[in-house]
C-alpha cells in the first residue's frame, strides 16, 4: 500500500515494516548486551510507543519488567510544547535501570518532562529507547541512548504514530505529502 489518506491529509510510504523490523532487533541486541545483569524495567510512553514496545519486549531476554506510562502532547501535526501525565508511574523504581520506550523524538520536550519526572522515583539509571527520532526537530540535552531509525524533520503517521487517533495501526511507516 502506497499511500493512506487520514482525515483530510495524504500519507505516502516513508519505511517498510521490514526495515522498521531490522532496525528493532539491532537495538532489543544492543539493550539485552548492554544491560546484563541490570534490575531493568522498561517504561512504554502510551499511546504512540505500543508498537514498538509490543516488538521490541518480544525480542529482550533480560529478566525485566515492563509497565506503561500515559502522557499527552500534541494536538494535530505540530508539538504544542506541552504535556501532561495521564496515568502515572505506580511501580518501585527505586535503584533499577528504567528504559524509557518512546515511539519518536521530535522537540524532545516531552522526554524532559518524563525524565524530570522519573528522576524523583530515584532510580539507578535512566536509558532512552526510540523507535524513530528527527535530529532536525531536538532542542533537548538528554543524550538518547537506543534509537532505531533518523528521520526527517516531517509529520509521519504508522507504526503507532497517528494523525488525530487514526494511523496507529499500519505496520509501516508514512509521510505527510506536500499539499502543493
Ligand atoms: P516531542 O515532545 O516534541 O519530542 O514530541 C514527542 C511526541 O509527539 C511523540 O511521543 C509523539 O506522540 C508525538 N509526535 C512527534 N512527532 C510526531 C509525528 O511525526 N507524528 C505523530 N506524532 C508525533
């Protein structure tokens, strides 16, 4: 499928399933070497990072926990800037190495707020996972530790990223075409 049309705007094929696939088993290699031994517990940011979480988990074989945060941020195609916690953190933290999944990076402002956040619960470390990030779009300080894919400074949909709630479903990954 070439192109998906959501609500009033047009998507194109941005990358495949199989190369989204790749890309996650390098890092879920990466994460269970890295991490050996750790008291871990993966932290999925709803509702975007549900995919990618689903996948990635299925591919650690560290002896972990994995719960799921809710946070909100953007309205429509572009970051408000904002965001707020909808369901929080009710496991112990306390001295594991938490992984925070996130589905993208964009401005970064939303991994601020969460990791501000999570450094209260006192945990030994705090990793970033990302399935995609726009190198273009971050203004943050935190290093991210685990990203699957670069992309481009663009509005993509797929792969649990979504337009107003609809998209979240395709397996691949999509790209806003130019309205001109
Ligand atoms: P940030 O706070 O600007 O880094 O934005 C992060 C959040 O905005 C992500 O967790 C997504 O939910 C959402 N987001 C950022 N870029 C896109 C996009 O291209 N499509 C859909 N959602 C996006």
């Amino acid at each position: 499928m070439g192109k998906v049309k959501l609500l009033d705007k047009s998507f194109k094929l941005y990358i495949s399933a199989e190369e989204i696939e790749k890309n996650v088993n390098i890092l879920a290699r990466q994460i269970n070497n890295e991490l050996k031994g750790e008291e871990v517990c993966f932290l999925g940011v709803l509702n975007g990072a549900f995919m990618f979480a689903s996948d990635l988990l299925r591919q650690i074989n560290l002896n972990c926990r994995t719960t799921f945060l809710k946070l909100a941020s953007y309205s429509g195609t572009s970051s408000t800037g904002k965001v707020k916690q909808l369901i929080g953190i009710n496991e112990d933290i306390k001295d594991s190495v938490v992984v925070v999944v996130e589905d993208i990076v964009d401005t970064g402002s939303t991994l601020e707020y969460l990791v501000k956040l999570l450094k209260e619960y006192g945990p030994k470390d705090i990793k970033i996972a990302t399935m995609f990030m726009k190198p273009e779009a971050y203004v943050g300080e935190i290093s991210i530790d685990y990203i699957g894919m670069k992309i481009q400074n663009e509005f993509v949909v797929g792969y649990g990223l979504d337009y107003e709630g609809y998209g979240r479903n395709l397996k691949d990954l999509y790209i806003l075409e130019s309205q001109n």
